[in-house]
C-alpha cells in the first residue's frame, strides 16, 4: 500500500501550506475547500478520459463502410487489450480492475486509503480499451480516479480515516456527477452504492463536489442532456401493467448480466497466464463486435438512435456496419443477441487484460431490452401501442437499478442523462420492480458481491458495519502463559501461580496450538501435592472449543464467541501454530469505540 508518510511532510514543497491551513482553517471549512477541489480535479480527469476514447475511437473507425462487415472489427479491440494489458503490468504494476469494488474494499479495510497511481492509471487504461474497441464504460475507471483523488488529497492533509472516508465519496460523487451531467445521481449513488451515511455534516461536501464537477463539464461541453431524448408520448395509467413486466424483467435480465459475468470472471481466472487470457478474452470480443458492431466501444451511439429515432429507418440504422446490414426483418432477433452476448463481451474486454466498468454495459443492455420488449408486443398485437423509445429509457433505470441494487440511483441518473423528468412515475415503477425482482435472488450487487462474501463489505446495517472495522490482528492478547504437554503438575501450579489468567494454551516445540488448560478443570487436583509428578499436561488439557485465524472477518467471530459461549477464544495462524487470544470484552470494548467516533456526527 502507498500510504503516505507523515515524515515526509517536514520537507514536503507543501509543508508550510499544510502547516498554515492547519492553524488558520477549521476542519469543517478545510473539507468544503478539498471537496471543492476534487469536484474540478475529477471533472477534468472525466473530460479527458472521454477525449481520449472519442479521439481513438474516431481516428480508427471514421472511415469505415456502413453497408457492410469491416474486417478491422477482428482486430482493434485484441490491439486495444494488448496496450492496456503492457501499461498495466509494465508501468503501473497493479491490479487496477474492479474500481468500485476496490473502492468499497478501501473504505471497509484499508481506512478508505487509496494507491496514489489510481489517480491517473485507470483513465490511461481505460481511454486505450474503449477507444479500440473495448466493450465496457468508462465510468467506474472515473469513479475510482476521483475516490483516489479524494483519498490523497485527503491524505496530504492528514485527516482520520473518517474524514478520509467522506472524501472518497466526493470524489465518486464528483465523478459521477461530472461524467453523466447528474449531479443529483451523483449524491444518491454515494449513498446507495458506496453506502456513505447522509448526515448534515456529510451533506454539504458531497453537494459541492457534485455541483462543481457538473458545472466544469456543462461550461465544456454545454446544457444538454447526455442523450438527447425528446418525450413524445405521455405515460398513460393503462400502461402500468406493461411497466411492472417490464421491471420483473429487467430484475431478471439483472441477474443474468450478474451471474454471467462471475461465472465468465472465474473462467478467466483459472488462466494464470496473461498471454492465455489475451487470447481467450480478445478471440471473444473481437468475434462478438464483427458479427454485431454496436458492441464496440460504450454503445452510447446505439442508444441515442434507439431514444431518438422515430421509425423503422433510424432503427435500422443499428444494423450498419454489420453483416445483418440490409435485413431490416432481423432487427427485433439482432437486438435480442445484443443483449444476451454483451455480457460475455464485456467480461472478454476485462477478463483478456483490458480495463472498464459496468455502467455503460448496464444501461445498454437496459435500453436495448426495454426496446425489445415494447417492439415485440407492437408487433405481435399483445398491446394497443407502446412507445419503443420511452420503454428502452425504463429499461435503462431497471437494469442499472437491478445491476446495481440501488433503485434511486436508476431513477435519477435515467431523468437527468436524458431529461426525461416528465417520466418519473413510470421510472419509479419499473426500478424498483427490478430491485425487488433481484433481491429476491441475489442479496448484492455485482460490485459488493465479492467483499461481501469475505465479510469485507461495510454496509448500512450499523452492527455488520463496525464489525467490518475491527480486525482479529489488532484484538489478539499476549500475557496468556504459555504451557508444554510434557509439563508436569507441579510446574502447572507455578504457572498458574504466576499469572493473572484461568487460560493456558498448550503448545508444541513448533508452537502448534495443542490445546487448552482451563484452570476450572484442575482446581480439585492443583492442591494435592502427591499428584504434582504423576499427572502430566498433555493428560488434563482440552481441546480448544473454537480456534479463529486473523484472516475471520469480525462477524463470524463474533459467531464463535455465541456458539461456544466462551470470552475467550485463541487465535492460530493457517498453520495452526498459535498467535493468542482474543477477549469478547475486548472486542466489545472496541466496538464501542469504533461506534463513537463513527456515530458522533
């Protein structure tokens, strides 16, 4: 971990800085100044990440022929996972994939201190993938540059882990908020899916990085919606039936993006080579974009034609570049496979080496369901008339909000990336019909499932979230006196008599963990001296009635300690040799501490 050491800022070039906004800024002020900070530094990296893949992207595809395949589609996007793939291991050194749950996993494990290098490395990482091709968003990368942002920013100024904590949510607040023009999503997405707490003290920080980021990106690149979506169709009540389908849907489609994703990511896994994984993952994607080009890159450009086309022309229009060019009679069947075959695209692009997120794989796959379901019920006559453009924005919100779990998030970012605020009560409807739909499958979303799994996820439920705190190595005892199994009664009692404990654990020349001597169990023999050479400690100890690890997560240590209704329980490493124990009392203790200071606002 690249934490930065306090040392360095005696001779640090802001040193006197640093020193004087310590005396002369409050705290409270110093975190509005920083977040104010990190939403025009977040803003910035967001505005040259989508230069840099625009600029890529245009400068490889502008000149290719619309009526038909382009073989080049073959090999872009294995070029584009070979050049991340060379930046990642030969400049940065680091895994850089998963940013969100990286965030998450700051926040649970690692004080919310993030490595200086994700401040710059995703956005290099992420332009080169997409810009060839790469089938994944370019969000999260910014969502982890801003968090990396906020955390050394954060960092430089020596705030605790709490305020640190705050920061890292400006900035993917500030991030999201910049990339999408919402700032309102911005607020909510760090709340529902980095799971900051709101309060009044938290409020107003999150506020400004959001506002300042979406105003840096409005004054380059204007007012306007990020899709361009104009309502031509009022939501009818008749049509509340069909939404909540549609949601049940989305939640479904959800989970199938969900579950096929990790089930690609372990396959991917079990390659140990990078090479072995180029292969595989670059074979996939660039076979999958050949026969169905709307999958290169974000698919942005396939969802503004499906939100503003108006007929069978602009609609077709998604069939250029492909071999289906042509066959307007496919367009619903090409559609489908778009959607059930992006999520293997995007594993491919991450799996082979390449570098994205999920949130533009989420909202494609949203918007060509939504589309999908309202032109098969038109043309197979199961409805009157439905709009296929506001049905593919409703499947936006589902899939994001199922995807995600986190409904708000869907509502708000759908209204403000399109301006389709008329819709609100139908958006409602078909985000939280998916959230239900998929809770009732899958407990997290496909950015906690992984930490949550380990017990690393730090949620809203207050007791999980502070046990997320704790950590076994910092709780772990000494003064326990130490016993041989050859050790006969006599030089057990001078043990005993030495110490302040009723515990003794029994260990091995190699300090294997053998088992326990409780005072209890010996009290009616200590005393009678004829027995002191007869009775040896491998005769009267006992088997430890629970042994944990420092790798246990707080909240199965806590199942211990209930099952085996003890207060104190010794602690191994994955050899079993022994390390101590560790208390209830102490862990209550410092959960009360850690209550306190997280509390106190």
């Amino acid at each position: 971990m690249e934490d930065i050491d306090i040392n360095i800022y005696k001779n640090h070039r802001f040193g006197k800085v640093i020193t004087w906004c310590e005396k002369h800024i409050t705290e409270r002020n110093l975190l509005l100044i920083l977040s104010f900070v990190i939403g025009l530094l977040t803003a910035f990296a967001g505005l040259v990440l989508k230069w840099l893949i625009h600029f890529i992207q245009g400068f490889l595809t502008d000149n290719f022929d619309k009526t038909g395949a382009n073989w080049l589609y073959l090999l872009y996007p294995v070029i584009g996972i070979f050049l991340t793939g060379l930046f990642v291991r030969f400049f940065v050194r680091d895994d850089i994939s998963h940013g969100i749950t990286k965030i998450l996993y700051a926040i649970s494990r690692r004080k919310s201190r993030i490595k200086r290098h994700n401040m710059w490395s995703s956005v290099i990482a992420s332009g080169i993938t997409i810009g060839f091709g790469g089938s994944v968003g370019a969000e999260a990368p910014i969502v982890l540059t801003g968090s990396a942002i906020g955390s050394n920013l954060g960092s430089l100024f020596r705030l605790d882990s709490k305020r640190l904590m705050l920061l890292v949510g400006c900035g993917a607040a500030g991030a999201i908020s910049g990339v999408f023009k919402a700032p309102i999503a911005g607020l909510v997405f760090t709340l529902e899916v980095l799971m900051i707490d709101l309060t009044m003290a938290y409020l107003l920080p999150l506020l400004i990085s959001c506002v300042t980021a979406a105003a840096v990106t409005y004054a380059f690149t204007g007012f306007e919606a990020m899709f361009q979506f104009h309502q031509d169709n009022q939501f009818l009540l008749e049509r509340i039936p069909y939404v909540l389908v549609l949601g049940i849907l989305c939640g479904l489609l959800s989970l199938y993006f969900t579950r096929a994703m990790n089930w690609c990511e372990n396959i991917f896994r079990s390659f140990s080579s990078p090479y072995a994984k180029l292969l595989l993952g670059g074979t996939m994607l660039s076979v999958l974009i050949f026969l169905f080009p709307p999958l290169y890159g974000e698919g942005y450009d396939s969802i503004n034609l499906l939100l503003n086309g108006s007929g069978g022309d602009a609609w077709n229009s998604v069939l250029a570049n492909s071999v289906f060019y042509g066959h307007e009679n496919l367009l619903v069947l090409y559609l489908f496979l778009i959607v059930l075959t992006k999520v293997f695209a995007t594993s491919a692009t991450n799996g082979g080496g390449g570098c994205g997120g999920t949130f533009a794989p989420s909202l494609f796959v949203g918007c060509m369901g939504g589309f999908v379901f309202a032109y098969f019920l038109n043309e197979a006559g199961f409805s009157s008339w439905l709009p296929e453009k506001n049905f593919a924005l409703y499947g936006m919100a589902g899939v994001m909000s199922g995807v995600m779990h986190a409904p708000l998030t869907g509502i708000f970012l759908i209204a403000e990336l399109t301006g389709g605020y008329d819709l609100f009560f139908p958006l409602m409807l078909v985000s939280v019909s998916s959230y239900f739909t998929i809770m009732a499958f899958e407990p997290h979303s496909i950015y906690s499932m992984r930490l949550a799994k380990r017990g690393e996820l730090l949620t809203h439920h207050k007791d999980r979230s502070v046990l997320t705190l704790l950590s076994v190595d910092n709780l772990i005892e000494n003064d326990f006196k130490e016993v041989s199994p050859d050790m006969d009664l006599g030089e057990m009692v001078k043990v005993i008599a030495s110490s302040s404990r009723n515990m003794f654990p029994v260990v091995d020349e190699d300090r294997k963990l053998l088992g326990l001597v409780m005072l209890d169990d010996i009290r009616n023999i200590m005393f009678r001296q004829e027995l002191y050479h007869r009775f040896k400690v491998s005769r009267f100890m006992t088997a430890p009635p629970a042994r944990l690890t420092t790798s246990w997560p707080m909240e199965r240590v806590m199942i211990a300690f209930d099952d085996t209704r003890m207060w104190n329980l010794p602690v191994v490493d994955d050899d079993g040799h022994y390390l101590g124990f560790v208390s209830k009392s102490r862990i209550l203790n410092s959960y009360r501490d850690v209550l306190v200071k997280y509390s106190e606002e």
